[in-house]
C-alpha cells in the first residue's frame, strides 16, 4: 500500500512548480505559448500532490484560460479604489481577475 502523502514527493513538486513559475516568467516575454506551457505543467503538479499555489504565484497567471499574465504584454493591471482590488485583465479571454488588498487577514 502506498502512503496517502508522500513527503518527499511533495517537496520535489513544490519546487518543480517554483521552477515552472520562474522558467514561465523568463520565456513570457518572447516565447508565450512556452510560458503558458509551464503554468499548465505546473497547474497539474498542484492538482496531483494536491498544493496551493502562493498568492504570488496564483496572480502570474489567468484563472480562466490558465495563460501566463504579463503586464503591458497580455494583461492590463489597474486598481479598483471602491472594490479594494487589484484588476487583472487577460488579453486573449478578457476575464478580469481580481485580487483584494487592504483586508489582509
Ligand atoms: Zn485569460
């Protein structure tokens, strides 16, 4: 019988996913498809050893078409003052992903 949750496993796909994340970041720019690619790849690692991302990692990406957001490039970052939220809008879906500020708990 294999354990529930193998600890070891799930330090390897903790940093397989930091990996993806900064590999994603380096190739977002000129290589799009590749970065989205590594969300993908990483998305499937969380899902497998059953992780959460950081929030850091969560606001990288679109929560709908899963692509890499890179600011300037596919993606519009702007403030709502009335919601206390932070905008992102996806250029290829147009979902709007939003992440609080200022009720941090
Ligand atoms: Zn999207």
């Amino acid at each position: 019988m294999r354990k529930h949750k193998d600890l070891g496993q799930v330090n390897i796909a903790k940093e397989r996913i930091k990996l993806l994340f900064s590999e994603a970041k380096k190739n977002a720019a000129k290589h799009p498809a590749r970065a989205n690619r590594y969300i993908f790849l990483a998305r499937k690692l969380a899902m497998r050893y059953n992780l959460r991302m950081s929030s850091e990692q969560r606001r990288e990406y679109c929560h709908k078409c899963y692509h890499y957001l890179l600011p300037g490039k596919n993606c519009t970052v702007r403030t709502n003052s009335k919601t206390k939220c932070v905008e992102y809008l996806c250029a290829d879906c147009k979902h709007i992903n939003r992440y609080g500020y200022g009720n941090k708990n």
